[in-house]
C-alpha cells in the first residue's frame, strides 16, 4: 500500500422508506473499489432491512473486490444492521476504516436496539466501541471521526487527505452511497 493512496474498497446502504423496519423490506449494499479517483469495480448485494445480512454480505463483496483498505461509513448499515470493524479486519485481514461525520446520540442508539432487537445489547456492544474509538482528523472542511483498525494514524490522515476532495466524505464513500441510494429508489418505484 501507498504512503497516502491505496486501492479502496467503500461500503454505503441504499435509502428505504421507514415502513421497510423490522425486515419488512429491502435495501441494496454497494461496495465500489477505487483507485484514486476512479471507480475500479462495483460490487452491489439486497439485504433486508434489520436483518442482520449486512456483516456477512460485506466481507463476500470485499473477497470479490480485492482491495486493500476498507473504508465503512460508520457501523449501522440497513436500518440497524451492525459491522464490526474489529471482526472485519480479523476475518479479512484487510485495514478497516470507519468514518463517523456526524456525532451519535448513544442513549437514543441503545434503546432503540434494545426496544427492537433481541440481540440488542450485541449490537450496542459493537456501536459503543466503536464510537469510544473515534479520533478527530482535520479536513480542509471540518473535523471528523474515524476509527483505523490495522493500519497507523498517520497512513489514515494521508489517505483521507487524497480522497476527501469536495467535501468532509470521503469520495469513495459518496460514489458507494450515491449507487446505493440510486439503486435502492429504483428497486422501490
């Protein structure tokens, strides 16, 4: 891997409507492997919604992509859906990268899984230790939050640096949630 650009592979989940909840529903899982900034490969998996499909279908999409470094917008994917970047990182062996840009509410986090999901103390397991892992990086717009699991800091703030050129989001991370969302409100009309 490159000091400061790698082959990238980004994770985003598509929109539902709320109704989808509960596995009522399903939305689409886009993994994009870029280089750069352009798009190498795109791989695209339906979850249902709150199923629990999410961690599983990221570390199948990742094997098909080949990349270096993962790049996950956050934890929660398809409504509650939790990826442990931990987990990931062992079952990969890939470098995970977890980026938060806006701060949680972990009180409301946990009830909320707690009310609906009987695994919710797992769940909310994986999302408080993540978010009590959190470092501050400086972009040139804001400060965000990022996990780095398998790979040091300062290889971290070098990759986000190149690829977080038109805003805070990472690029890789914006194209994978664009497909997502595009995808997803297709499949819904």
């Amino acid at each position: 891997m490159t000091k400061h650009c790698c082959i990238i592979e980004a994770y985003d989940d598509g929109f539902f409507p709320p109704e989808f909840k509960g596995g009522k529903g399903d939305t689409f899982i886009v993994g994009v492997k870029t280089s750069g900034f352009r798009v190498l490969d795109i791989a695209v998996s339906r979850v249902l919604v709150d199923g629990g499909e999410t961690y599983k279908r990221i570390v199948e999409m990742s094997g098909l992509l080949n990349g270096e470094l993962i790049m996950l917008d956050g934890v929660t994917y398809a409504g509650f859906d939790v990826v442990d970047p931990f987990l990931l990182h062992s079952e990969t062996g890939k470098p995970v990268v977890a980026v938060q840009l806006y701060p949680l509410n972990l009180e409301r986090v946990r009830s909320a899984l707690l009310k609906h999901f009987p695994d919710g103390e797992e769940r909310f397991r994986v999302v408080r230790n993540y978010y009590e892992s959190l470092i501050p990086i400086e972009t040139a717009w804001r400060i965000i939050q990022v996990m780095a699991v398998g790979i040091d800091l300062g290889r971290v703030v070098g990759v986000l640096r190149h690829v977080c050129i038109y805003s805070p989001e990472p690029e890789p991370l914006r194209i994978a949630d664009k497909i997502a969302s595009s995808l997803s409100k297709l499949f819904i009309s």
